[in-house]
C-alpha cells in the first residue's frame, strides 16, 4: 500500500473513532439531560421523529411524546427526577457514514432516602443519525436483563 493510501485509511479511521466518541457524548447527554430535569435539552437530543421503546405496551415516539414521557408533571419520570442516575456501559459502537447504532448496558440508580437503590437495569440498542456534524437519537430500544427479548438485536449475532 503506498503512502497515500495508507494516510486515506488513516483518516478515515480517525473519523470513525471520532464519530464513536460523539455518539458516546450523545449518550451521556441523554443520561444527563435526564437526571438534572432537562425536559427540551433531552428531546433535542433525538430527531425530529425519534422513538424511545421500552417494551411492547410503552413506546413513545415523535417530538411532543418524548416531551410528555420525559417533563410531564404526572408522568413517572419527574417522580424520580433529581434523585437518579442513568448509567449507560459496555457499548459496542458500529458508524456507517451517517448512521450508527450501539448496543449495550443501562442502569438506573435511585436514591430513597440515605439508601441508593436499582431502579432498573436493561439491554439497550440505540439507532443515531447525523446532521449538520452533529450525532442524534433516531431510536432507542431498551428490554429489561433477563427479559425475553434481552441480549441484543445486533450483538446476539456480532458476537459469535
């Protein structure tokens, strides 16, 4: 391989390795966002048509869903607001030009008095799209560990 195809290579793993390390900021944006009560900053956080599903029955999609499962005041979440931790880990994270997906752990913390508690912890693939340089939540699928469908839409395969 000669010296400008060698550098070509380079650069472009060096673009991977950045859009991996973005796509890790939008995750941590989105737990953020999330336990300090940051209702917009968390929606904008998707796309415009965008889509957290949490089981068959609990799946919101789209702009004013998203708002509504995350800042409504009788919604759950603004029950634990303040007092949790999103967590997310183990990440395997695949960048295909403007689309990415990554596949992983999340765990949530839960403070109840002086006690900190697992409020949950699941097996997540989350589905990115890029605009303007910027990566964006396009999809987000989330099944409880030990659940039927646990284990991974992507990485049951990619593993083996």
């Amino acid at each position: 391989m000669d010296l400008e195809a060698r550098f070509k290579a380079l650069e472009a793993r060096v673009a991977e390795l950045e859009d991996q390390e973005k796509i890790r900021e939008c995750l941590s944006r989105y737990s953020f966002n999330a336990d300090l009560g940051r209702s917009e900053e968390y929606v904008n956080n998707y796309m415009p048509d965008g889509v957290i599903d949490l089981s068959p029955t609990m799946k919101w999609s789209g702009k004013e869903q998203l708002l509504d499962f995350i800042g409504s005041p009788t919604g759950g979440h603004k029950a634990i607001e303040g007092r949790c931790q999103h967590t997310s880990m183990d990440y395997f994270i695949r960048v295909d030009g403007d689309k990415a997906w990554a596949e992983g752990y999340s765990v949530v913390f839960l403070r109840k008095g002086e006690e900190y508690q697992i409020l949950t912890c699941g097996f997540n693939h989350w589905d990115f799209e890029k605009r303007d340089g910027r990566w964006y939540l396009k999809y987000r699928y989330r099944r409880p560990v030990g659940d039927n469908e646990w284990g991974g839409k992507v990485i049951r395969d990619y593993l083996k």
